[in-house]
C-alpha cells in the first residue's frame, strides 16, 4: 500500500514511520511545516517531502489523477486541532485516514466525519492502542467474566514529565490539545470505557494547565483518575529509579502492571487495519465525549 504522512516531525510520527515499514507497506510523501526530519532517512529516505499542507494536497491530487504511486492510506500526526481538517484533506483526496488521539476535539464534529465517509466510502481509523495490549485485554476478559452488577472501585494515575516547552507549543494551548486531560489522558479514558462499560459522569477537583484530576463513573466502575506533566508529582519510587514517566492502575487495591510492552502497539494497529479489522469513528466516541465534558 502507499502511504502519505501528516506530521513527520512530530513526536509520535516515528512510531507510525515504523508501523508503514513494518506491514511492508511505501511511504510516498510527508507533510510537516517543522523541515528537520532526519528520521525519514532511517525509514523512508526517497520519500517526497513538503512543509506546505496547500503543495501537499496537490500532490496527493496529482498522484490520484495520474494513477502511479495514488495513496491508500493517509496517517495524520498532526497537533490535535487540525486533524479533523487533514481526515477531510485524505478521504478527498480518494485515500482512508489513520488518524492519532483525539480524532476531533468535539464529539459533534464526529457526525461530519461519518457524512464524509459515507460520500466517499473511504473509512477514518484511529490508534486505540491500550485495546492490544495483552495486560488491558486481559483485564477486560476478567471483568466481563466477573460478578453480574458489580461495580469496581479503581485508582489511575498517569504522570509523564514535560519540560517548560510543553507550555508554549499547541500541546499547552487547550484550544488547541484541548488540556492535559485531552492530550495525554485520552487513551485512558478510552481504556476505562471499552472495559468498563457506559459513561456515567465526571467530578473534576484538579484543573491546571499541566495536571488534572477528579472521579469518573462507569456502569462497572468509579474511577479516582490522575493525570500530570509535572515532575513534581512523580513518585519517590519513579525518581529513585531515573524515571520520568510513571503509569499505575489499582481496581480493588490490586495494581495492574502493564508499564511494558507500549513500542510496538502502533504497529499491531496498523496490521489490524490493513486486515479490515481497526477502531473507527464509533470506537473513539465515548473518550472524546469524556475529554469535551470535562472541558465544559
């Protein structure tokens, strides 16, 4: 298949560089206005490069026309706020979308995207990593095995460490990552909904541009939930040990251990979408609709 890339610069583009090169799939042609992206040599050295996204879309027009090297798929790891125009920008251009969290930041743009796909019968997709990973399923398989009715009480906390840039770039901006909540809870909430069952509510009692914090209410679950880039609230064991990112999940005072097996997750989602098998529109709606209500 023939790949384009949105985003080649960004920190999540050399995971999806990697994911095209390991399905055995070409990448064409990269998209970012940032043009120090020496990371295309160790994948794709002779692909096309643009920092221009109204050069890019011609280009994509161009190979379509032509029917040489015409693009299957279309990844999009552009800054959040723009990937609904860059969805629209692939299915136009004749290609589907594999787009990164969030797909929009507002679960009504969503019905848009869906009007799309219906027009052109090509399909957005979305990375839901935390599904395949073999620890996440496992606790899945054991709460829909559990006690009919029960509902779990859970602690999640996520801090990753951000130095003082995180604050001037988009990912700062909430109306541009929509929040901390947005940029780096979103696979969370995704994850506590697909094995916990229907969205029932949210308490937000932490709202601060770099950590955010409060209760969710599942149909199977209460979750106290998290969420830091600071480095202050890294744990003594996390520092102890050099370490600046620290995941834990507890349900019912037991912790769940899945701080391993993150790198290749991208690719296994690339080899269930390429097998007509990836998380869509309707997949990513219920952590979208968590992340909007906690900015509203």
């Amino acid at each position: 298949m023939n790949f384009a890339l949105i985003g080649a610069a960004g920190y999540i583009a050399p995971r999806h560089l990697k994911a095209i090169k390991e399905t055995g799939n070409n990448l064409v042609c990269a998209l970012d206005p940032y043009d120090g992206i020496g990371i295309m040599d160790s994948y794709f050295p002779k692909a096309d490069f643009f920092t221009e996204p109204e050069r890019f879309d011609r280009h994509l027009d161009k190979l379509r026309r032509l029917g040489t090297q015409k693009i299957d798929y279309v990844s999009i790891c552009s800054p959040n706020y723009l990937h609904d125009a860059h969805m629209r920008m692939a299915l136009r251009n004749d290609a589907h979308a594999i787009c990164e969290k969030p797909l929009v930041l507002n679960p009504w743009n969503l019905d848009g995207l869906q009007e799309i796909e219906q027009e052109t019968g090509k399909r957005i997709f979305t990375i839901l990593q935390l599904r395949l990973h073999p620890a996440i399923q496992q606790l899945k398989r054991n709460i829909d095995d559990g006690p009919k009715g029960k509902v779990y009480e859970v602690d999640l906390s996520y801090i990753t460490s951000r130095g003082n840039w995180y604050f001037f770039s988009w990912k700062g901006d909430i109306h541009k990552s929509g929040g901390v909540a947005t940029n780096i809870g979103i696979h969370f909430f995704d994850m506590l909904g697909w094995v916990f069952g229907d969205f029932k509510g949210v308490e937000q009692e932490i709202n601060l541009p770099g950590k955010a914090g409060g209760k969710l209410y599942f149909e199977k679950a209460n979750v106290n939930w998290f969420l830091s880039v600071d480095e202050n609230d890294l744990p003594a064991e996390a520092v102890a040990n050099q370490k600046r990112t620290y995941r834990k999940i507890n349900i019912e005072g037991e912790e769940l251990e899945f701080s391993e097996g993150f790198t290749d997750l991208h690719t296994e989602s690339y080899k269930a979408i390429l097998n007509g098998e990836g998380f869509g529109i309707d997949d990513a709606r219920k952590s979208i609709e968590i992340a909007s209500s906690l900015r509203r």
